[in-house]
C-alpha cells in the first residue's frame, strides 16, 4: 500500500499546480473541522472540500484530486504535441530522376568569394581567454583607500612643515667687555635702573679690575649673567658675595640661573672662600624663594644708601 503523501508535500504538490492547500486550524480532535484539508485556486475560490461549516476534504481526498489532475495536463499535452515528420529516404546511385533528392556529390564553393562563419563557441572561448589574460584593476576596499589618502596627506603634510630647527646649547662663560651692550636690558630689568651701554661697559670694566668674577650664559645669545666679589671679613674670613644674578625673563625656569650659580660656587672655592651669600632684590619676582630653594637661609637685612659725590 502506498505511503499518504504529508501536509508538506500536498502544499508543494498544490503550488506546482498554482494551487493552495487549506488546512483546518482546530487543534483538538473530534471538534469541528479537525484534520480536513482544502484546495483554492491562485484568487481564492474553493475547488475542492471547502464547505458552509469548514473543510471536509481529507489528505487522500487532495492528492487524488492533485494527481488526477496532473495526469490529465499531462495526457491533454501528449495530444496536443505536433508528430515529428519522418526522413526523406535517399536513393543511391550518381543519378536521380527526383529533383527534391540532393545529389550525392555537391560542388565545391570558391574558397575565397566565400568565408565561413566563425563557430560560435570558438569565437566564445577566444573572447573570454583574452578578457581573462587582461590586466585587471585593483579595486581598493573603502577602508583601505580612505588609509591611503590619510597616509598621502600626512606624507605632504611632513613635506610642507620645515624641519625644526636645532636648540642652541646652553654655555656657561666668562664675561668679556665687549658683552655690555647684550647686558643692558638685563640690567634693566632691575628697579631704578637706567643704565645704557656706555653705563654697563664702564662697570663692567671697573668690576673686572677688582678682586670679583663674572660669567655669561649663552644660548644662542645672551640670556643671564651671574657677578660675584671676594670680600674678607673679620668673623667669617674670606666671603664671597653674589652682588647680580639676571636671566632673561623668556628664557626663566629653565635651569640657567642654577647653573650660573653652581658657576659661581666652582670658582669661589678655588679662591679660598667657605661661605657664600647672595643680594637679592626686592622688587625681582620670586628672587627670594629661588635662593630658599638652593638651600640659602636668609641671616641679615641689607641696608643701601647711595653716597655719590657731593
């Protein structure tokens, strides 16, 4: 006995016939309609067990109906089919008294009038040898050719900013007269101090004549300059006395003015000095925690008063 064909296989045997199988929604049994199926066309008219009060037809009922009806497209198809005609039969020999026969031998065509015709499939396979040995171009994915123009960017960005210049060296000197007029708006940034350059260069060299010391630091230019005078004295022997510590104030924070100092400190002790202090100006901005900061501790007031020539 054959097997019933399934729901599943009844739908698919319907849809090949643009049909479409109904099946009952009652999913308790012996209630209503349980179990039936049903056949609409393509727009929804019933064919088979559709009924006032639900479905009636069974799954048996449907693939009867379903195969019934392939067999008649089929047998309708058959009919309708032309027959093939049958061959010509062809009568041997050299000669033939029927003029539809062909003759058994043709006559050759003329090679050069006429040219015959590529076969397709030939003409086929050269076409795509040649689309396949063509250079192909490389399609860059969206990503990578986004990379690529960054990365061109970035590479004539680097070509359009020079290249930085080099930081001059920071050097430590001895000072020259010939350093006064880079002096003056060091020594200007002092208060109440207007001195020119002919007013720096002749301190300077007064200075230089004395038992004192001073140095430069260069970086580029002129940027601090650091004097210091040996004073002997009864309780404390020899001293030396920091009398003018300056950095330009662009080139402040740096590390110049320690270095002027430790200078300083290097060449005071080959003097014979044990005991170092520092005049600091009230009105020079954090002078005084400078100084607290390399150790120096503040041990008297500084008294001035000026006893020009009267």
């Amino acid at each position: 006995m054959a097997k019933a064909a399934t729901d599943e296989e009844l739908r698919e045997m319907a849809g090949h016939r643009g049909l479409k199988l109904v099946k009952s929604r009652r999913r308790k049994p012996g209630v209503g309609d349980y179990g039936k199926l049903g056949l609409t066309d393509a727009a929804g008219n019933p064919l088979l067990g559709i009924g006032t009060q639900g479905l009636e037809a069974s799954a048996q009922d449907v693939e009867a109906y379903l195969r019934a009806g392939a067999a008649r497209n089929w047998k309708a198809s058959a009919e309708t089919t032309p027959a093939a005609p049958a061959p010509k039969a062809r009568r041997a020999g050299n000669g033939s008294d029927n003029p539809d026969l062909e003759p058994p031998i043709r006559p050759r065509a003329n090679r050069r009038s006429v040219k015959q015709p590529e076969p397709l499939s030939r003409r086929h396979s050269e076409e795509q040898n040649k689309a396949e040995n063509r250079p192909r171009a490389r399609l860059k994915p969206a990503a990578d050719e986004a990379a690529s123009v960054r990365s061109a960017s970035r590479s004539s960005d680097r070509r359009s900013k020079p290249a930085p210049l080099p930081v001059p060296k920071l050097v430590i000197r001895a000072a020259k007269t010939s350093d006064a007029e880079a002096l003056v708006p060091l020594v200007r940034q002092l208060s109440g101090v207007r001195l020119d350059k002919l007013g720096v260069a002749r301190n300077l060299k007064a200075a230089m004549k004395a038992d004192a010391g001073m140095v430069i630091a260069e970086c580029g230019e002129v940027v601090g300059c650091c004097h210091w005078v040996v004073i002997p004295t009864i309780q404390n022997g020899l001293v030396g006395r920091l009398t003018l510590l300056l950095v330009a104030q662009a080139h402040r924070r740096k590390g110049i003015a320690t270095a002027l100092v430790d200078e300083a400190v290097t060449l005071l002790r080959k003097a014979g000095c044990t005991r170092l202090e520092a005049m600091s100006d009230i009105e020079v901005r954090n002078a005084h925690n400078f100084f607290r900061t390399l150790k120096f501790e503040q041990t008297s007031y500084r008294f001035a008063r000026s006893i020009g020539r009267e």
